[in-house]
C-alpha cells in the first residue's frame, strides 16, 4: 500500500464512481481499476460494492478512508514543514485558528511575513477549540491559537492577557448600567452563547452555538442577549445592538498561541509565533 494507491482510493470514495475518479486525477479508467483491485488483494477484503449507477464503501472501505485522508494530510504537512527548515523562510505555514480567536489571529503584525519572506504563504485552518489542538497535536498544522479553557498537556503555549466577555445586547433587552453588565442581572433575558462559555453559566442558554460569530448573529436578530470575547467584535456585524462589558471575573477568558512541546519549530513557524506574540 503505498500514497498513489491511498490517492486513487480517496478520490473514488469520494467521487462515488471510478470514471469520476479518474476525470479528477487525470487518468484513464483501466488503471484506476487495476490499482483499486490491486490494493483490495493486498488488503484482503473487499473495499467498495460496485453498482449500475457507481460504487459504495464497505465498511472495510470507510475506514480505510477516514485512514487515507489523515495519512494523505499527513504527508502533505510533512513535505511542507520539511522544505520550510530547509529552506529557511520559504514555503507554507499552516496555522490553525479557533472561532472565538479570529479577532486577534492572525493580526495585522503576521502580515510583515509578506514582506520579510515574499515566498512565503499561510493556509489558514480553523474550527473549534478541540479541532484546533487535535490540528497541532497530529502536525497539520504547526502553530495554533486557541482560547482557554483547554488542556495545555505536550504543549508550549504563549498566553494574551485576559479578555472579558461582553454582552451584545438587541435594544429591547438591554439591561446593566451605562458600560457593564453583571450576570443578574440578566437573569430574566434569553441568552446567546457558545458551548465553551455555557460551561461556566449557571443559566442555560435560549440559543447555544458552536462558533462565537453565530452568538453575534443571533444577537443582531434579536434572539437574545450574546456573550462572546470582546476582541471578537471588530469581525461581526452586531448591527443596532448594545455593547457592554460582563463585569465577571470568572467569565474571563485567555487566548494562546500552542504549538508542539516536543517538535523543534521550523524558521517559519518561529518567526510566526513571534509575530502574533501575545496576540495584542
């Protein structure tokens, strides 16, 4: 088994047909074919059904493409951290960023890459809190940014001061005074937030999101009172709604840039983590 053949098997589990399959890798049909039927043998069980209208994944198959498409991810990554130490500030860095963060990463300061080192490109990644440091730990991505709580196990982790949340309020459930907001005070109005910040609420949210941007949004449609960090604001859209800082210790939160405790970083990624410093 080899990273041609897993190449072949992930574009036919994904295309649902070998003639597809073979349009997007450029190839003609037969060895196509001959490679999936060579990897069957090698594997020794059956890895698609074949029908009238395409093929469909057994569950041998199924595995072996989750498998294939992390290895294949991997390789990818490998060759692209590789070239970079080689080659000093060239290359691509692949940087994986958490919702909640996306108001301090990447930063206006990342972008001196461009200047020092105009071969160098970034591929952003993002996602959940989870997804980003299961990113890091497998290597897709070398650095990370991520908001606490999480767990900093096996990682170097570079801290921003603490951040408040703030309550983006529709007109008609503003509450607190003229700057902040206690929790009590909004007791008696819906609230909007992620799952990461209903953890540390004894109030259940009217509406629970997975991304801190969708907290926004449901606040600017009046759904309910929306808590999220504060740098988070200059990428919404909160329409008419007011602003006011939680006046809540315990709801503070931190951002972090994490990479790899034991992996050397590359002279790109050094210079990146340098770059988003405390993300200020």
């Amino acid at each position: 088994m080899n990273l041609k053949q897993l190449e072949y098997f992930v574009a036919i589990a994904e295309e649902g047909q070998i003639t597809a399959a073979a349009r997007r890798l450029h190839i003609s049909q037969p060895p196509l074919s001959y490679e999936l039927a060579q990897l069957e043998r090698e594997l020794g069980t059956q890895l698609v059904r074949r029908g009238p209208r395409g093929v469909t994944l057994t569950e041998a198959g199924r595995l072996l493409h989750e498998r294939a498409a992390r290895i294949l991810a991997m390789a990818t990554a490998t060759a692209r951290e590789v070239s970079s130490v080689g080659k000093g500030l060239t290359g691509t860095l692949c940087l994986a960023v958490c919702d909640s963060a996306a108001g301090l990463a990447p930063g206006t300061r990342l972008a001196e890459l461009s200047r020092l080192a105009p071969e160098v490109s970034i591929e952003m990644l993002d996602g959940s809190v989870p997804k980003v440091l299961e990113l890091v730990a497998s290597g897709l991505a070398e650095v990370g940014v991520v908001r606490t709580p999480f767990s900093s196990q096996g990682l170097r982790c570079r801290y921003a001061p603490a951040e408040p949340l703030v309550a983006v309020m529709p007109q008609e459930l503003e509450r607190g005074d003229e700057l902040e907001v206690r929790l009590t005070e909004l007791a008696d109005v819906p609230l909007a937030c992620s799952r990461r910040v209903a953890a540390q609420l004894a109030q259940t949210p009217f509406c629970l999101t997975e991304d801190d941007r969708a907290t926004c949004a449901c606040s600017a449609a009046g759904l309910g009172v929306g808590l999220v960090p504060r740098s988070l604001l200059s990428t919404c859209d909160t329409g008419a709604c007011f602003i006011k800082v939680v006046a809540e210790k315990d709801l503070e939160s931190r951002a972090a840039v994490i990479w790899k405790a034991d992996r050397a970083l590359s002279p790109l990624a050094e210079r990146a983590v340098a770059l988003l410093g405390e993300l200020a």
